[in-house]
C-alpha cells in the first residue's frame, strides 16, 4: 500500500495521462476502493488541480487546464525530455533572450531525481552542438554555473580568456545572462576595477563561488550594456554617425548587435559602431544607401566620402 501522498502524485500522472478515466479504471490502477478515489480526487481539486466528472456509471473524470497552476508530475523519461527540450532551447537561443529555457532548466536539474541527472549528464557529454560557422560552441553545464551564479547572488571567481587569448582571473558579482542571438554574454561588476562588464560565456573557463554574498546597487540594463559592448569593443575602429532616421527606423538598418543608438530629436539617430578597419567600417556605412553624416574621428569621415565618390566614378 502506497502512502496517501504518493498515491495523489500517481492520480495526477495517470489523469494527465489521457483524456478521461472511469472511478473504477483508477481504483484498479491505484489498487484501492473507488471511495478512495472520489477522496482523492476531492483532494485534488482543494489543491488546484481542475479535475472535471461525468455522472452516471459510465462517467468519468477528467483533468483540464485550471485557473492557477499545480505542481507538474512527470515520469522519468518525460523529465528527461523536458530537459533535452530546455537545453536545446538555451543553447540555440529559439525561445528569445529572456533566459526562460535556462532558468526553466536550472529548476528542472535542481529537483531531478539522481538516476535521471546521471542520463541527463550522458547526454550532455555525448551531444555535439553545430554552431554556426565562426561562433564556438559553449556547453549546457557552464550556461547552468553561470546561471545558478547570478540566482546565488554570492561573489564568483571567474577564469576567462580574452579576445586576445590571455587568461586571467577576477572576482566579479553576477548579474545576468544575455542571448544576442548569435552567443551568451555574462554581465557582471568587475569587482577590482570597480565597473560593469560584460564577458563572452564561451569564453569562461570556470566558475568558483567565494561565499562571500553582495548586493548589486543599481545595475545597469543588461541588454543595452551587451549591446554596447558588441557593437564598439574589442573593435579597432569606432565611429559615431548621425543618420536621419527615427530610433525605430535605424534599428533596423543597424542592428541593436551591430550598434549603439540613441535618438537625436524625433527624427535622427546617433549610432556608435565598430569596425575591422577604417576602409572596413567606410564600406559598411556607404553600404547603408542613404544619407548620413559622420560626427567622428575624421580618417573614418574622409574615408567614406572618398568610397562614395568610387562609386559614382564606377557607375557614370
């Protein structure tokens, strides 16, 4: 005989496991009376659960969507599932930036049975991720310590290789994770230079809690701070250009990952972006095909105004 607890808990997953089961289907899969079962289900709708009846002898119950969500109940090969499912969508980005799959499966891992984290941890292993060419790959289970490091609200020592490839250690308080749709950036205070960063996941090797909790005073947005980031450093060349558009129009001729914009009036855009080189970021700007004014530094200025006179020589 199971405990009542446990026998509420397999009520759910059977209920949940087809549109509609008889009084007596469940007391012989529950191996109880079908007195027991109509207690149960009584105590199931107290706890939320909206689980509908039919009278009459061929009557049945049914469970439907309530008005507040119960706790979900799910077998060892569905909680597995559900966490491929989660780990696919962090890694890929496909659910957006808002860190919903990573911190559903951060929950999900916490709570997951051993036997089933241990196939959970097989599959990590064994997966390879394709990335897109150019863009490394970055593993579910450094997403998670990175994740589990902003929840935590503690101090972290963090390994991490530049874009240059030197590797240095630092002390930082976390904040966030950010998807770009192309790759994850940790956003974190430097704690020894006293300012925020951003820091490619790829590109941290570990993650080592000090204990020591803080409290972060007023952080920055994290997706403006990320979007900064990619679009100026760690670039050579950067330059600032007026374009006259409204902010909504030029987000879309450069893009928040490509750019730093801000308005200028309800009718221009200031947009700050970076570049390989001067001849590079002159090209990209005269390939914007409209017109646009160059704030700064003059090389870039007169190196766009000399690309855009090639191409009226090449097209007269």
């Amino acid at each position: 005989m199971i405990t009542a607890s446990a026998r509420l808990l397999r009520l759910v997953s059977l209920l949940a496991a087809r549109p509609s089961w008889t009084c007596g289907e469940l007391a012989v899969r529950l191996e109880v009376t079908e007195r027991t079962v109509r207690r149960d289900v009584a105590k199931l709708r107290e706890l939320g659960y909206a689980v509908e009846s039919d009278p009459g002898p061929w009557g049945g119950y049914r469970l439907r969507a309530g008005a507040r969500t119960p706790p979900l109940i799910l077998d060892d090969e569905e909680a597995l599932a559900v966490a491929v499912g989660l780990r696919e969508a962090a890694l890929s980005g496909a659910v957006g930036g808002d860190q919903a799959a990573l911190s559903a499966l951060l929950k999900l891992r916490q709570v997951l049975p051993r036997r089933v984290a241990d196939r959970l941890g097989e599959l990590d292993a064994a997966f390879v991720q394709t990335p897109r060419p150019g863009e490394p790959q970055i593993s579910s289970g450094m997403l998670l310590e990175l994740a589990a490091a902003c929840r935590r609200g503690e101090r972290v020592r963090l390994s991490y290789r530049d874009w240059e490839g030197r590797a240095t250690v630092r002390e930082v308080d976390p904040y966030r994770l950010v998807h770009t749709g192309r790759r994850w950036y940790f956003v974190a205070r430097d704690v020894a230079r006293d300012r925020w960063r951003t820091f490619r996941a790829d590109r941290v090797g570990g993650v080592e809690p000090t204990g020591r909790p803080v409290v972060l005073v007023d952080p920055p947005d994290p997706a403006l701070l990320v979007s900064r980031s990619v679009a100026t450093g760690p670039y050579p060349v950067c330059a600032t250009v007026r374009l006259p558009v409204p902010m909504d129009e030029a987000l879309r001729l450069v893009p928040a990952t490509v750019g730093s914009h801000r308005p200028d009036g309800p009718d221009a855009t200031v947009v700050e972006i970076g570049g390989p080189d001067v001849e590079g970021l002159a090209g990209y700007l005269v390939g914007l095909g409209m017109p646009l004014r160059v704030v700064g530094p003059e090389v870039v200025r007169r190196a766009v105004v000399r690309r855009a006179r090639e191409l009226v020589e090449e097209n007269v």
